[in-house]
C-alpha cells in the first residue's frame, strides 16, 4: 500500500498520527510524510495524491477542509485524522477517533462517497468570489460568532464559540429571502447557514438528518430574536448532541441541491470556518455531488456493511444500543 499523510502540527494531539502511522504500515508498504509549515498552497500539498492508494489528512478543520476542496474529484482513499483544535468534520463522519482503530479502518478500505460545495458571491465592493467548502457556509451571526472566537480559537478551541455567543447578546434580526431548488422562502432570524455537515462546536448537530453523501445541502436559519436563546439549543445540543428527541425549536432547515439567498441588510459571511473580510447581501450554493471517497468504519452512519471487501472488527459484533 502507498500511503501519503499530510501533517500539520497545530500542537494538538500532536503524537497520535505517529501512532496510527506505526498502526498503519506493514512491511513493504510506502509512506510519504508531507509536514505543513506556517504557510502553504492546498493544491501543491495534495499534488501527486491520485499515485497513492491512501492520502491522510492529520490537522484540523481549518486544514481538512481547504485539503478535501483540493482532492474534490480525485478517486483515491481518504482518511480524515483528528489532530486539531476543531475537528467538526471528522466529528461528522462518526468514525472511531484511536489511531489504532484508524489505522485498522484504512486497511479494510471501506469508504463513503462524500459531498462538497461551492459558494459564489459578490461582495459589498462589487468583487466576486467562488470557493468550495466541506463544512458550512454561514452569513449573519454565525460568521460574527466565528470572528469573535478566532483569535480565541487556538487556546481555548470549542469553548472559544460559546463564549463568543455569551459576549453578543443582540445580533440584529434579518429577513432572509431563501430560494431552495426553484422554491422561495423568506425568513426572518439572526443567521442562515448551508450546510453541507451540520456539526458544530461540542459535537453537536444543527440538524438530526444533515448527511453528507445525500446530494443535498441543509439550509438552516436560526430565527431566535438574541443569542441568549441561543445559548438554550447549544445546552440542549450538549444533552442530546443528535437532535432528534429534544427539539430545536428556533432552527428551521430545508434540503437542497442549489440555494440561493438574499438578505435584507449587508450580513458578515464565513465559509468553513473563517470569516469574509467583506460583508455581503446575496449568495449561491451549489452541492459537489459524491466529490470525495472518505474512509470510514463500523462506528460511522456512513458504513455500508454490504460494501465488497468490508469485513467488520475482527470478531467482533457491533450493535448500537439503544438500536435506533
Ligand atoms: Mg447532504
């Protein structure tokens, strides 16, 4: 097997990919370690990646994600390692997170064939822009949260969101007039998010039925009128990171394959993660349909147990409890 793992050091279980290295490779098998520096081009660090029967992708979400925009397309194996301070994505594939067991899910080989996106905008200066994204792209509070814990985010992580949204008590309300597969639907809430994975800080899932191998992206708008009702889905998120049995009663969502989305006022923007530096007042997504084949095991919702060449754990069986 030939196996490239690109590694960014971001000082956060910074042994772990070492260990699934170890894990990983029998005799004979190849391995090729690119360590990312300060600064670096996705597309030159995933270069050569289709020669590989594995790339591994060891950072956060701020390096999975602009890795997996630069793979979009390409039919080799990848393995999405936790070794950030947010790893939101990985969160969302349900995959055991020991690089023992990681180790051992990219030897069976079994993966799911996973969605991006793609957002174009014009910002309020009249510039365009186009970019992919693995996460989300969210305008109004969510991009002002996520600007207000960024310079928090490499100490304190996850809880660096919460105490941003502890810090804005009043984001404005906006109407949001939201065009999801040719159907319209206007809304009035302090964010709208597209998601494509709809995990946030603390594990939690925005929506119960966001899947990332479905075509379809989720449109979620948060209509709380303050961030202090805000804070009420998030502690719930905590009990129930699901979704499904206690309700978010202030979250909306809709699924679609293209979404198009005005606002009544300029609103901040964030794709994956970093927010725009420019506001803006009308965006479009589009669904990268099956764009990535992203390596999964027993433990994930996206585990084919039919799929050819997938044995489960090794005498082990395996039943959810309670089963769903
Ligand atoms: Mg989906």
């Amino acid at each position: 097997m030939r196996t490239l793992i690109i590694h960014a050091d971001t000082g956060y279980a910074s042994d772990a990919v070492f260990q699934f290295q170890r894990n990983l490779l029998h005799e004979g098998d190849e391995c090729l370690m690119r360590q990312l520096g300060e600064s670096w081009d996705s597309r030159a660090a995933v270069a050569g990646a289709e020669g590989f029967d594995l790339v591994v992708l060891s950072g956060g979400d701020y390096e999975v994600t602009r890795l997996l925009h630069a793979l979009a397309g390409s039919e080799t194996a990848i393995c999405v390692f936790p070794s950030g301070p947010v790893n939101n994505f990985f969160s969302g594939l349900g995959v055991a997170a020991e690089p023992f067991a990681l180790a051992r899910a990219c030897r069976m080989g079994t993966t799911v064939e996973a969605d991006l996106a793609e957002i174009a905008w014009i910002d309020d200066e009249g510039v365009r822009h186009r970019e992919r994204f693995s996460l989300m792209a969210g305008s109004g509070f969510d991009a002002e949260l996520l600007r207000a814990a960024a310079s928090n985010r490499k100490a304190m992580g996850q809880a660096a969101y919460f105490l941003a949204a502890v810090a804005n008590p009043a984001p404005p309300v906006i109407r949001f007039s939201i065009d999801v597969d040719g159907t319209r639907h206007q809304r009035d809430g302090i964010a709208c998010i597209v998601a494509n994975t709809s995990v946030i800080q603390g594990d939690i899932e925005l929506v119960a039925d966001c899947r990332l191998d479905d075509g379809l992206l989720d449109v979620i708008v948060l209509e709380t009128p303050d961030a202090v009702s805000l804070i009420k889905p998030m502690l719930f998120g905590f009990l129930d990171p699901s979704g499904r049995n206690l309700g978010r009663p202030q979250i909306e969502s809709f699924k679609g394959a293209r979404v198009a989305v005005s606002a009544s006022a300029p609103v901040a923007l964030q794709v994956d993660g970093e927010t725009k530096e420019r506001t803006v007042s009308e965006f479009a997504v589009r669904v990268l349909p099956r764009a990535v084949r992203l390596i999964v095991d027993p433990m994930s919702p996206y585990y084919d147990e039919d799929a050819v060449g997938a044995p489960r754990f090794s005498g082990t069986e395996l039943k959810r409890f309670p089963e769903p």
